[in-house]
C-alpha cells in the first residue's frame, strides 16, 4: 500500500508532524506520557480501475495522556491544519492525491485519556500505489 507511505512522505514534506510520532497501519502506544501520534491506516476502497485506484485512509491525530482542555485542541488544530493543507494543494505527487471525505468526524478521548480526532481521506492512486 504505497499511498499510505505517500500520505506519510507529504505530511513530513509539509511540515505537519513537528511533535508527533508518525505510524503507519496501527497506533502502538508507548510508555511516554508526552507522545503524540498521527497514525495513517487504509480504511478500504474501491478496486483497481483501468490505471487508477481509489482507496480510502484514515488519519489519527493523538495527543498526550491526560491533556487539559485547552491544550488538547492543539490535536484539533493540527488535523485542521492538515485538511487545510490538503486543500491549498491541487496535487499532492506524481502518484496520488488525497481529499478529504468531511471535516473531522470525530473528537474524543481515549480510555486513558488522550485526545484524538479522526480524518477520513479518499486517495485516488495510480494502480500500483
């Protein structure tokens, strides 16, 4: 799944990550009561159609164990920042690009109590990304 790779590549090109660990596929939580994660997983799609294929990703933006309110939207400004980015860029590479589906569709906490926000992306890739 080379688009999920793609999406990782962009948001590092477009400076959105600064402060966050970035993981492909699954969130895997550390001991770090500090960390942050963007977690970029393929969440379905459509097949592979003549050259191109339209695939589906979600975009998991955590924040820090037990943030306080007004911290904790940092985590919805950045996955604002980052719909906005992708916005502002017609194209995102030779290979792919990416839209998203809605506004962030979710804004909650995490059983010990992270905040996360979710974005949903519609990629269209060539066939082999």
């Amino acid at each position: 799944m080379k688009y999920i790779d793609d999406i990782r590549d962009w948001l590092i090109a477009n400076n959105l990550v600064a402060g966050y660990k970035v993981q492909p596929y699954e969130w895997k939580d550390s001991t770090i009561t500090t960390d942050r994660f963007i977690v970029i997983q393929p969440d379905g799609g459509q097949p592979v159609n003549g050259e191109f294929r339209s695939p589906f990703a979600r975009l998991l933006i955590i924040g820090q164990k037990a943030e306080a309110h007004q911290v904790a939207n940092g985590v919805v400004d950045r996955a604002n920042g980052i719909i906005k980015a992708m916005q502002d860029s017609y194209s995102q590479g030779h290979n792919f690009l990416m839209v998203p589906v809605s506004d962030i569709s979710i804004t909650a906490r995490t059983e010990d109590g992270r905040p996360y926000c979710q974005i949903n992306l519609r990629i269209l890739a060539n066939k082999e990304g």
